[in-house]
C-alpha cells in the first residue's frame, strides 16, 4: 500500500495522464510511472514493489503494436534497458565448477511479456548475450505488426530478403540477405507480418512479392523458425501447414 501511494503521488506531481473510466488500480499503476532500470536491467532479488510493477504492467502491453518493428532495431544497450534480467543455477558444461556460480540468464521483454534464456555458457557475460539474440529473434517471430494493404510495397527489410527473382525487388537492394545476417530478423518479421494480414495465404503474399507462390514457399521453408511462425500463422486460420 505504501508503495502504491507513492507512486500516485509522483503521478500526480508530474501530472501524467491515467485512463478514464478505470476502477483498476493496476492500471493507473502501469500507466503513470516508469520504474527506472540500471544498465543490465534489475536483478533477481527485487523489492516487492518492483515486481508488482512489473507483473501489473506486462498486463497493459500488447504484442501486436506499431512499436513491434521499433525493437528490432534498438542495439543492444537499448534492448537491455526494455528488459528484466533474473540470474539463476542451470546444469551445464562446467565440470567440478558446474551450478556453483549463478551463471544462467532469463531476460523478460517487459513491454511484450516475452522472455529468452540461456544456460550454456559458465560465463554469465556470454549467456546474457546469447540471451538477447534469442529475444530479437522471439520479437520478429511473435509480434506482429499492422500492414497496409491499400498500394502496399514491400519495405526495404523485406526486399532485401526476398529472392533475386522478385519483380518488385530492384538492383539497388544488394544480395539477398540469409538467415545469418543481423538484417534478417527485421525483414521476417514483415514478412510475417504480411502473411499475417493476408490470413495465412502464400499465393497472396507471393503476388504482392513478385514472387511465385513456389518461390515465396521455398524462401519460408528455408528457415525453421520462419516456417514454423508462418505454420503457427495458417493453422490458427484453419489452413494446412507447409511442409
């Protein structure tokens, strides 16, 4: 209680807006007051009022929001700052040393509520880093973005991506981009987006591409969490899934 009546004070202080019409005391308290995080985000052992925070704010976020394209080109710092860091034993490689140290890390995406870990490593450096690349990959995978579809074209992530065959895809993109480029992510996730909107259809989607719709698959098919994300997409359609 103490600390709710704080942090409505400091609403009110700095005179930050709360919805209308709300009896949900969660929600002003999501709304209102940004907790402040350190360098690596907070650690494990929280103060109470911080994880009630949290836990009450990952409720108000959606996972589908204009902003969803925004985090994929924060750099990490920036990310990390986004996130809720929590250390923990794992077993793992490490022999004698092994589930001494609390090396392993969780990070939660407080804005989308997702989370990625990694235990792999004896060093906690080396896991975190493990730990954010999963979590941009998470990110293009599971937040979904609006399109367009009046005059679409494709962004120029996406372009980059798409086979040299593609009629709307011009000299100026360079090669094609593979899954082990940074620039990947970026331009799966509008694909996925597309896809999204178009309910699942790779025949529509491949129009809009310039593409084939044998073309387009071979491209999804190409990559594991690519077509597992655009399968998710066409089951929840009622719609078989690519093999």
């Amino acid at each position: 209680m103490a600390t709710t009546n704080v942090v409505l004070k400091s609403a009110k202080i700095l005179r930050l807006p709360c919805p209308r019409g709300s009896s949900s005391r969660s929600r002003r308290f999501c709304c209102t007051f940004r907790h402040p995080l350190n360098h690596w985000g907070s650690s494990h052992k929280q103060s109470e009022g911080s994880f009630l925070f949290y836990s009450l704010r990952s409720r108000c976020s959606s996972s589908s929001s204009a902003k969803g394209r925004e985090f994929l080109v924060l750099s990490d710092e920036e990310l990390m700052r986004q996130c809720e860091m929590d250390t923990f034993k794992a077993s793992g490689p490490g022999g004698q040393h092994r589930n001494k140290r609390e090396s392993a890390v969780r990070l939660k995406h407080i804005p989308t509520g997702i989370t990625a870990q990694a235990v792999e490593d004896r060093s906690q450096h080396k896991n975190r880093a493990s730990a954010l690349a999963r979590l941009r990959a998470l990110l293009a995978v599971k937040v979904r973005n609006p399109v367009d579809l009046d005059d679409y074209s494709p962004p120029p992530e996406l372009l980059q991506i798409l086979p040299l065959k593609s009629t709307v895809r011009s000299p100026e993109c360079g090669p094609q981009i593979g899954p082990n480029n940074s620039k990947f992510l970026p331009g799966m996730q509008a694909l996925l987006d597309l896809i999204s909107t178009l309910d699942g259809s790779i025949s529509e989607t491949a129009k809009l591409l310039g593409l084939t719709t044998g073309g387009l698959s071979r491209l999804i098919l190409s990559n594991d969490s690519l077509r597992m994300a655009v399968n998710d997409i066409r089951i929840s359609k009622g719609m078989k899934p690519l093999k």
